[in-house]
C-alpha cells in the first residue's frame, strides 16, 4: 500500500535519510525502531508530504504522494502525534471530531458530537469525559484521547508517533493493546515509530530496522529477536558495544 524507493532527505549538512527502500502491505502493522535521531519522524512526515524528500520516490496505492491531490490524500490517513498533541483550548469531545468539524468531512455538530463519544467509549472513556478540557485529565487519559482522534474519521492508513511515550508501563500496556485491537478491527494500515520494545511485540507484523539514514533491517516481528543483524541485536537489548555508536 506504500511504498519508498531511494527515498533521501537531508537538511542542510545533515543527511538523515539517505536511500529508504521500504514496502508496507495493505492491512499491516508496520513498526520502524531505531534510536533517537535516525530519522524516524523525518521518514513519516516525507509520507505524509509534510516534509518534501530530496529524490527517491514515495508510493500510495502506486501514486506518487508529491503528485496527490492534498485533502483527498490526507483523508485518507489517521495520527497519534507523540504528547497526544490536543487542543487545550477546545473541550475533549472537540478534539476527537476536530476532522469531522471542518474541511470535506464536515458532519453536523450533533453527529460529529456522537460520533467522538463513540469513539471515546471505543478507546475506554466515558461520556462524562467529552465536557472536560485536556487540562483535566490524566497523560494516559489523554493519549487515549488522541487515539480516539485518530480512528474518528474511520482512517485506512493509521501513523503512531512514539505512542507510549511519557507513560508508566502499566497503561503503556493499556494504549498498545487498544491500538493492536483498533489496528485488526478496522482492518487499517498501520505504521509506528517508536523505541519501545514492548509496543514492538505487541502491535507490530512487520519491524524495519532504521539506522544511519537507511533501513538495515526489515522482517516479521516473530524474526525479530533469532536475527543475527548486529544492529538489530545491539538495539533489542540496549547493549553499549555495536555498530551503533552511542551519542556522548
């Protein structure tokens, strides 16, 4: 379903990606790993188009994403940015249907409003929650709320952005498990950047391996752990000594 070919970006001096060949099939949890500025984020905003890559080619449904019409492309997409990112200033249930406010999907107030609180329940908050303001509730409570943003407008493809980040492992558990159940029962598309292990095992099919501006590794979440890539071995268990070097 996407597809990148010799995909490069650079900024300035600084080369991030430098050749990503990677496929993800339709209907599949794809995870990238890697440490903290291989150029994870860089590669999902190059597929968004929020980020323009230097060369290379990124493919959607064999379509050229710098070539797609914008609304009708990102239409198609759903994200849980890293932070939750929610609106303060706009009431829980605002936030959820913020697509379904405005824009091509614009839905009338009161079935946008059903719809969110739908979602809500969805992701394991109750109505009462949809009158409060993000300022209100817990990190978990809010990361579930931007989960229950990202599926609202009943996305194909799914982006999480480090999805447990600045969680304790307990609802860290609880958000990988939704996301897993979200991800099968929509029957989406799903890619993840993150550094967590545990969210590895439990939402992905598919790892890619992203380290030094290319993917050293790509394979089934199954493989992950009996491949003999050192990058791949070196990072599942944090050892100092490979041939990632660590940033001192």
């Amino acid at each position: 379903m996407i597809e990148l070919s010799g995909v490069t970006k650079s900024f300035g001096p600084n080369h991030v990606l430098r050749g990503v060949d990677l496929v993800i099939p339709k209907g599949t949890s794809m995870v990238v790993i890697g440490g903290s500025g291989t150029g994870k984020s860089v590669l999902l905003k190059s597929i968004l188009g929020l980020v323009r890559h230097d060369s290379g080619t990124i493919t959607l449904d064999g379509e050229d994403v710098t070539k797609a019409e914008r609304d009708a492309f990102l239409a198609r997409f759903g994200m849980l940015f890293q932070g939750g990112a929610l609106f303060d200033s706009l009431k829980v249930w605002e936030n959820v249907a913020f697509r379904l406010l405005r824009g091509s999907l614009k839905r009338p107030k009161d079935e946008a409003r059903a719809i969110a609180i739908e979602k809500l329940r969805r992701v394991g908050l109750r109505e009462t929650v949809a009158d409060l303001y993000p300022s209100e509730l817990s990190g978990g409570m809010q990361k579930r709320v931007g989960l229950a943003r990202a599926i609202a407008a009943e996305p194909e493809i799914i982006f999480f952005d480090e999805p447990t980040t600045g969680l304790d492992p307990i609802m860290s558990g609880v958000i990988n498990d939704l996301i897993r159940e979200i991800v099968v029962e929509m029957g989406a598309t799903a890619m993840t950047i993150t550094h967590d292990m545990s969210s590895v095992r439990a939402i992905a099919d598919q790892v890619a391996m992203l380290h030094g501006g290319l993917v050293r590794w790509t394979g089934p979440v199954a493989d992950l752990d009996s491949t003999s890539d050192p990058y791949v071995q070196q990072f599942i268990h944090g050892r100092a000594h490979g041939p990632i070097e660590a940033v001192r």
